[in-house]
C-alpha cells in the first residue's frame, strides 16, 4: 500500500514537472547580466529580456524568485580581483544569490513540493544567479521561508543574518562587552540586535553614522567613525576593556589598533575578524591567495597559545548547516531580531534599480540590506 501510494506522488510530481517545463518554454526570463569583470558597473551590467531559463540537475530545486538581497560578495565578484570568484561558466554571468521565491520543480523524492516558499543562499565560493527570475538552487541551501515573514524580507535573512547568528552563538557570553566595527551595514545590522537578546552582552559599543538606528538595535555607544578615529574616543577608552572586538569592515589596521591601545582583555579577549587584512583582497592565483590568507591564520595559531595576548579569530559564518536557515527565520518570528532593509529598499528589477544596488554595495555605504524586488 505504501509503495502504490509513492508511486502516486512520483508520478504526480514528474506530471507536474512537466507541466513546468512546457510553461517554461513560453515564459520570457528576464535576467541581469554582467559582460565583464571591472568597476565601472554603468558599463558592466545589463538587462536581458530572455536569457535561458536555468535546467534544474537531479538534487536541486527550481525557484521562481521573488527578491534577490545584494551583499559585498556580489561586487568582488563583479570586480574580478580573486580567482577562485570567477563564474564558472565565462560571461556573461547572472550576479547575486541570496533569493526568496517559490518552487516550481523540485525531485519527486524532494522534502519541497511545487508552490513552496522558500529562501534559499549562494553555492560558496560566489554568489550566482540570483538576478534571475528563475534559478535553480543546491536543495541543502534551500529552505521554507516562514509564512509570519514578507518574502521581499525573507530574502534577506540567509547570508548575512546567518553569519551574525553563528557569531554570537560561538563567540559572545552572558555579560560580555562587546565592540562592533562597522555595524551599519547588512550583517552588522542583524549583529547589533542579537549581540543583547541572543547573547546576553551587558555592553554594546559600534562604529556607524547611523547613531538613532544603531541604538535603536540595541547599542549603548555609538561612534561616528567620520568623525574620529574609534580607538581615541575617550568615552570608549574610559569605559572599559572588551571581551570581544568584532571587525565588519575595517581589517588588519583594527588588529593593530585594538592591540596598541589594549581596548581587549588579557586572558580571554578575542578580535572576531569577519574581513580579511584588506577588505579588497587581490588574488590572481593560489601563491597571491596564499599570501593574502596565511598571515591571518598564522595569527590565528600564534595568539591561541600566548595568553600575554588577545586571540585573534577569523570567522566563516557560511558554512551552512540542516536547520540552520529555518532558525534564522525563527529568530524573527519570535520577536528576538528584525530585518533592517536600506532606505533605497526594494529597488524595483531594472537596470537602473540593479545597477543603483551594486554602486551603494561598491561604495560600501549601505544601511540594512540592500534587496531588489523581482515579482
């Protein structure tokens, strides 16, 4: 009786699988599409009216995208600079990765069905695309989207609320101090809120221009770094030293700062690196990648094991995990964190829109998630 009643569901699955495909044939995918790599992203972007719509491999999940949410990766990739970012496929090439949608094929033996919500993430080392109105995605990146969360938001919730999720699960303690660099921007944004409701810091001090909505978050400090240097700001320096200093944008000079003018604890302070020492890393090939990375993770074993020093520790919040994307959503639904969406958010799915998104992410001036809405 089980085994007739799989036989059903298969077959209904490929019937509507089918179905799919011939619909496919007679729909227009409109995509953005990038012809090279570089800076000049006015010259580098354009719209195609009917590119291909993606074939879905055994194992993968077809989406019809509703909202793409733009992240730095998006622009390094675009800019060319680290070798194993290339697209695989040459160019053009489809940027962005981080979607929200609804199913539209998926395996016949797949935990998703056809009309699903779902959010999915990019496919580590590069984000891919997402600027699509169809992609088809790894089903271990792909997860529901909650129904209690608009799904122009939910797109926003996979990479970067991810990764600030997993740092303060393995990082922050009860009563901790912490101070976040570069707290305004996608991840930060979501750091900020759950350093306090997730983590149980006592203290929060950011660097950000955005001092209403930073403190609105949570932070009890906030400092202009436009307008001072972070690491001389007397309020800071006077109000004791951190726990846990977690860099979102500033680099090597943040390491050397924060040692110099001992803003961390001995015996147990440790500086969170989210950036590399450079926060535009050039890597035409594995010796210039090595050169970039070594250093990091030689510091990382060297301060493990001198006590006299603060630990250094470069984070990797992509490696996702089964689950991990639902309790992100969970994180929302029960009130403990927000999504915080830039002013220019949704930016509507045109040439104009895309390219306004990647300039803001370029200029690294975003407040929020920058997302762009596609249907």
């Amino acid at each position: 009786m089980l085994k007739d009643e799989e036989k059903c569901r298969t077959l209904l699955v490929t019937k509507k699988n089918e179905r799919t495909r011939r619909t496919k044939q007679q729909v227009n995918n409109e995509s953005i599409l990038a012809s090279a790599h570089g800076q000049e992203i006015n010259s580098l972007l354009s719209m195609c009216n009917n590119y291909p719509i993606p074939t879905r491999n055994e194992g993968e999940v077809l989406i019809k995208v509703h909202a793409c949410a733009l992240a730095p990766g998006d622009v390094r990739v675009l800019a060319g600079h680290v070798f194993i970012q290339e697209p695989p496929g040459g160019f053009p090439y489809i940027p962005g990765g981080d979607v929200s949608g609804v199913v539209v094929e998926a395996d016949a033996t797949s935990r998703f069905k056809v009309g699903d919500p779902v959010v999915a993430m990019f496919h580590l080392p590069r984000p891919l695309n997402g600027l699509s109105e169809f992609i088809s995605v790894k089903e271990y990146l792909v997860e529901l989207a909650s129904t209690h969360i608009p799904l122009l938001e939910s797109s926003a919730l996979t990479s970067s609320a991810l990764s600030a999720m997993k740092a303060v699960e393995k990082y922050v303690h009860e009563g901790d101090r912490v101070l976040v660099l570069g707290g305004g921007g996608g991840v930060g944004c979501f750091l900020i809120q759950l350093l306090k409701s997730r983590g149980g810091a006592s203290f929060v001090a950011t660097t950000s221009t955005q001092r209403d909505l930073m403190l609105s978050l949570g932070a009890d400090m906030v400092i202009n770094y436009k307008k001072e240097n972070w690491f001389e700001n007397k309020e800071l320096l006077n109000s004791g030293k951190f726990d846990l200093i977690i860099d979102l944008a500033v680099g090597y000079d943040a390491w050397q700062k924060a040692r110099q003018y001992r803003l961390l604890k001995t015996g147990g302070g440790k500086f969170i690196a989210f950036t590399c020492d450079n926060a535009f890393i050039e890597a035409r090939n594995w010796w210039q990648l090595l050169k970039a990375l070594l250093p990091m993770q030689w510091r990382e074993v060297w301060t493990k094991f001198l006590p006299s020093v603060p630990q250094y520790v470069w984070h990797n919040g992509l490696d996702v995990h089964p689950g991990d994307l639902a309790n992100v959503s969970k994180l929302v639904e029960d009130g403990t964190m927000k999504v915080c969406l830039d002013p220019i958010s949704p930016l509507p799915f045109t040439e104009e829109g895309v390219k306004q998104g990647f300039i803001t992410m370029q200029k690294r001036c975003a407040h929020g998630k920058v997302v762009v809405r596609l249907n």
